[in-house]
C-alpha cells in the first residue's frame, strides 16, 4: 500500500506541478491523494473477495471513477487553481497515475 501511495503522490505531485499548480493547492493534491489513495487500496481487496478476480478491472474502474469525483469535488472547493476545473484536474491526475500504475504491475516500464 505504501509502494502505490508514494507513486500515486509522485505522479499526481509531478502533473500538478506541470500544470502549475504551487503552494497550498499543491499541499491540497497530496494530501487528498494521501486520503484517497489507501482507501481505494484498502476496499480493492473486499471487492475481489467478494466478487472473485473476474470482477477486477470492473471493480477498480468504479472505485477510480468514484476517486476522480471525491477528489474533483474537494477540488473543487479548496483550491484557488482555475486553469481547469477541479474534476478535470482530478481526471487528468488519476488518469495518468492509474496508466503508469498498470504499466509498471504488467511489467511494461
């Protein structure tokens, strides 16, 4: 869980960073992300055991689109960044994480 929290963090850090994103709403993006980050890591597993690996990639897309709306939300509400929305901003962040978090569990980068 700390492996994906510290990726996350790194990824979602670095695309706020190049987006402009500094001081408070970068604080805000980490700290988010260190809120939702293991609870998605946490309630993955229930999925599965309830539901069998066939539910995998079902599963972890409801709980990514349910992250990226939490996140967009809160967003929304606490930072001052208005180059985007902050459910775009959300999308965009944990769109990318989640693509280099699949490349590197399939062994592609």
């Amino acid at each position: 869980m700390i492996y994906c929290l510290v990726l996350t963090i790194m990824i979602e850090g670095l695309t706020a960073i190049l987006l402009g994103l500094r001081g408070k709403d970068l604080l805000n993006v980490l700290l988010v992300n260190i809120l939702t980050n293991p609870l998605l890591n946490a309630i993955h597993p229930l999925f599965l055991f309830h539901y069998g690996k066939e539910a995998q990639i079902i599963s972890m897309l409801i709980l990514e689109i349910l992250v990226v709306l939490l996140e967009g939300f809160i967003y929304y509400k606490v930072l001052n960044y208005k180059k985007m929305s902050g459910y775009k901003l959300s999308f965009l962040c944990n769109f990318l994480s989640f693509m280099v978090g699949t490349l590197i569990n399939y062994n592609i980068i």
